[in-house]
C-alpha cells in the first residue's frame, strides 16, 4: 500500500507521521515500513532517539484498526479518539540513525470492551531496536 494509503487509514500528517508503507495488514496486525527523517520528532545530531518506537508502534496499532473501520464501513472518517498507556517498553538501542529502514509489527493483544493491549515489535533488519506493548482506551463512539 502507497503512502496515499497510510494516509487514509492514520489521521497522522507532515513531520508527525512515521509510516511510509503499509506492508501488511488485517484486523489483528499491521507490519509497517518507515524510514527514519532529518523532520521526525526527537531526531538530533545524525539519528533519531530510541523513544520515537513508542510512537512507530502506535501508529501501526492505528494502521490496523484504521483498516478495519475502513473495511467496516468503506472509509474511514477517522476514531472518536485513543488514550495511550505504554504498559512495558524495552529499548536495545539508543539511537536509530538517519535513513534506516524500520520494520514495525502491532497485534492487538487483550482485548474487552473498549480497552486493547498492543504488543509491538521494531526492527532494523534484523536486530530487534524495542519491543513495546501499548495500552489503548478508545472513545466510546455511542452516544
């Protein structure tokens, strides 16, 4: 899917959105490409600092469930809103330097009502950059 595509499912734009390709998704994950920018938030001296995966993994967790309210409902008008938790997050790097490749994966996990755990993954070929697990409060759209 073409960044056109990320843009329909994320309500993310400019210098906030991560994803550049959608490389797989359906109603429990979604597997993400993106490549690291001079304009992405909390980039400093040649590389982009480690705690900027919180927000890759959040945004490919939106990826999957922008999907599946696009498949719902034939677009996607967007959510009434998330709150979100990170439960757990381990770091094995400090940086990610200037145009690497990150390969993020979110399934959503524990699931009741409007509450979802997200467990995320980033890597960088093969070496593992965070692993992180998200709770997620979503707006209840019923009113």
């Amino acid at each position: 899917m073409t960044i056109e595509s990320v843009e329909r499912l994320i309500p993310h734009r400019n210098r906030m959105k991560l994803v550049d390709e959608i490389i797989d998704v359906d109603e429990r994950k979604a597997v993400t490409a993106s490549t690291v920018a001079e304009n992405w938030p909390l980039f400093e001296a040649g590389s982009a600092h480690c705690i900027v995966l919180v927000e890759l993994v959040a945004q490919t967790a939106g990826v999957c469930i922008g999907w599946k309210e696009y498949q719902a409902k034939g677009n996607n008008q967007g959510g009434a809103g998330w709150i979100v938790g990170v439960k757990e997050a381990v770091f094995h790097c400090d940086a990610i330097p200037l145009n690497s490749r990150i390969i993020t994966e979110a399934e959503r996990g524990f699931q009741v009502e409007l509450y979802t755990e997200i467990a995320g993954t980033a890597r960088m070929g093969d070496q593992i950059l965070a692993e992180i697990k998200l709770q997620v409060v979503q707006s209840d759209t019923a009113e």
